[in-house]
C-alpha cells in the first residue's frame, strides 16, 4: 500500500504552502529523517523530512506550485521492493476535494441572474466505518495504517521487526501499489477575487516590473490587512531619556568583552519590555472572544527584517534571563532568521512584540499589532535634543517608544501604567541587573 505524503502544516497559522523544490527524485530510497522537499511557509523556507522508510513512488505535484493546501497528497512513497507505477509528470496543485457525502455542485450563475442549488446528491446507504489506528501497538507506523484500513487485528500478529515491532511483511498481504491507476491532472480551481478587493492596473506608459508575491509577501498583506480592519488599535507614546542606558552599556560590554558578548540597545529594550509586563500583568494578554487570556510569563517576538519580508523570533521567559542571555539569544535567532533557518518553535507564540527601527534613523514609529497578541512596542532612535535635565536644560538623547494596544484586551488606564513601566525602567537602568 502506497503512503501518502502530504503538505505538513509547519506553522499554527499555515494553511498553504509552496512546494519550493523537490530534493528526490522517483526512484530515490528515502529513510526516516531524510530531507525529501523545500516547502516556503507564511514564515520562511523549510525542509520536510521523511518519516517513513521506502523508494519516492510518485511526485504528484511539481515544484514551484503555489497555495498548496495543507494535507494535501504531494507524493506516494513505496516500500523497498514494491513496484513502482508508471512514471507521471507531477501535477499542479488542488484543494483537497471533501468527502463525497458532503460535495453539492452549484453553477456559478451569470451576471445578474440568481442562483438556484441543484438538489444534494442522495447519501450514501451507509456510512463507512471511521479509520481507527491503534498506536497502542508495537508497530510501524505503516503497519498500523495498513491495519486499521484492512479491519486486521494487530494483537495476535508475531513481529519479526527489531524488538518484536510488527512490519508490513508480517501482514501478510500482496503489495497492490502496481496496482494503483495513474493520478489524473485535476486543474486548480479559479481563485474568486470579491470585488471590494479588485486592484487597479499600473499606470499605462510608466515603465514597471511587476514580480509575483511570494506566500511570506501574501501572508504579511493578508494578515496585517485583518489586523487593522478587526482589531481596534490605541496608541500611547513614551519619550525615554537614553544617557544613563547607554553609559550603562558602554561599561557592561567593556567587562563582557572577554566573553565575546555584546549587548545592543535593543537588547536592553526587550529586557525592559519583559520587565514592564511583569509589573503590569492586565498588559500581557490576548483577547480570544468570550475569554480573556492572561500570560503569567512573558515570551517577546522580536521583529527581524529579512529577504522579501520580515519574521518574529521569540525570546522566551524574557523577564527571566540575564541581558548576557538575551543579548546571545537575539544574535542567534536574527542570524537564523535571515539565512531561513529557523525551526517552527523559534517562530511560534510570543505574548508581545517590539519592533524597533531606531537604528535606520527612525524619529518615531507606530506599529500594527501582530494578532493574536494584544500589544506591539515601536521604537525609534534616541535624538539628541534640549531636555529637563537635574532641574535644568541641557542636551539629552531621547527615544520615542509608542504601543499599540488591542481595546478589546487592555485599556487606556491599563496601557499607561505599563508604559510608565517601561519608561521608568528605560530611565533608571541599573532595574535591568536586578
């Protein structure tokens, strides 16, 4: 029996993919682990990795298809020794198709004519069984799928596996993947654009390159579109004095430098950020409809901009770790992030995110909230600029820091507390060692 291999889901949020590259070819032997396809994500360019062992059977859809649906069959993967049918020219990717007890058909109507359903086709007489797979078994993984699909029993079966593990030759069964006839191409279905979303063409006669987005470009558009049309958005600005940060900088980096460790601004911000939540918890949380979800630790998602977007590795128990292990955590995952590195769980979660555009010459910045988190803090550069200084004026850098809040999880009275939180432990740097 032929295994299916299908497009993973390698983020909470993916829903589509696009199969990148294929990095087999059919005929080729594939082990557990083995690296077997580029799949680009809403996040970035990931390897999928065999979990099964057996020859590549088919590769059903061809590379660089785009908006592959999560779980759909992208390749059959045969055991050694089984045939292989005959080759196919893989196929560009569909939806998967429901379950046929659920498919009614509706012609698309014509321009001003209304639509009227065709009846449901009848149901089935019966409704076939649910596939039950026993995982409580000592056996493959293709064992038990073959099992539970042919009713077998497991129980009384003798593996000649390692440490007894039942196989597939212990089933006793022919191998019918010869006889599995050749996948049809299935054309991909029209993508309906409703019309409040239709864009205007260039320009005619300005000269224009026009590049197709990629899903990580899509995804960005689509979710920060939702974010602003669905989450109601305050913003509260800060001005932070710097001097007594940075002079506090200067000296730890010099006693860290034997260690190889150096802290940027931005490292003591995030610190700062974590601190801050910390001492107003009714800030870190996030809003889920008819619950209100309070976070008792606090997990920063930190903005790195790479190659045709941006991604948001998190630095988790930020209040928790020193400015050393932050500092070391930040260099490593934004290295990871622009070589297209990082693992799902590097990505994934964060209870609030800091973007900071200080070090581009930014004055001020207002950021859009990355749902589902409720607070996102922009930060600008520190600007040299006559300020109230020990009771009088003198130069002082200062930095502009302005959140946004989701009003439906944190209110005005709420933020300020927190942003007064965070300037105070900005202005007074030494609340960072503590």
């Amino acid at each position: 029996m032929p295994i299916e291999l299908k497009m993973p889901a390698l983020s909470p949020t993916m829903e589509k993919g696009t199969l990148a590259k294929w990095l087999v070819g059919v005929g080729d032997s594939v082990r557990p682990g083995d690296m077997i396809a580029e799949i680009e994500t809403d996040k970035a360019t990931m390897e999928y990795e065999a979990i099964d062992e057996g020859r590549i059977a088919r590769l059903i859809i061809a590379e660089g298809t785009d908006d592959v649906a999560v779980g759909t069959i992208i390749a059959l993967l045969a055991e050694e020794g089984e045939a292989l049918p005959e080759a196919e020219a893989p196929v560009a990717a569909a939806a998967p198709a429901p379950a046929a007890a659920e498919v009614a058909v509706v012609a698309a109507p014509a321009p001003g004519i209304e639509a009227t359903p065709k009846a449901p086709a009848p149901a089935p007489a019966a409704a076939a069984a649910p596939l039950v797979v026993r995982n409580d078994i000592n056996a493959t993984p293709l064992a038990r799928r073959i099992a539970a699909a042919e009713g077998m029993s497991l129980d009384q079966i003798r593996g000649s596996g390692p440490h007894g593990k039942i196989v597939k030759a212990d089933l006793g069964l022919p191998s019918p993947l010869a006889l599995v006839a050749p996948t049809a191409p299935i054309a991909a279905p029209a993508a309906s654009v409703p019309a409040d979303r239709v864009f205007a063409p260039p320009p005619a006669g300005v000269p224009v390159e026009t590049v197709k987005l990629s899903s990580m470009r899509r995804t960005i558009a689509r979710r920060l579109s939702e974010s602003k049309q669905t989450v109601p958005h305050f913003y509260l600005t800060a001005r932070c004095t710097l001097d007594a940060l940075l002079r506090l900088r200067g000296d730890l980096n010099a006693s860290l430098a034997v260690r190889g460790v150096k802290l940027s601004v931005n490292d003591m911000l995030i610190k700062a950020l974590a601190l801050a939540l910390e001492q107003v918890p009714d800030a870190n949380v996030q809003f889920g409809g008819e619950e209100l979800h309070r976070f008792s630790r606090v997990d920063i998602s930190m903005a790195v901009a790479i190659e045709g977007g941006l991604i948001t590795p998190v630095i988790r128990d930020a209040g928790a770790l020193s400015l050393s292990a932050i500092a070391q955590a930040s260099k490593a995952l934004a290295a990871k992030a622009r070589e297209g590195k990082l693992a799902p769980e590097e990505y994934q979660g964060g209870t609030a995110s800091i973007s900071n555009l200080g070090m581009f010459g930014i004055d001020e910045m207002i950021p859009v909230i990355n749902p589902p988190q409720a607070l996102i803090l922009g930060v600008g550069a520190g600007i040299e600029q006559p300020w109230k200084v020990d009771g009088g004026i003198a130069l002082a850098t200062v930095m502009a820091a302005t959140a946004s809040f989701d009003h439906r999880a944190i209110d005005g009275a709420i933020a300020a507390q927190f942003m007064a939180a965070f300037r105070e432990i900005v202005e007074n740097p030494m609340l960072l060692l503590g």
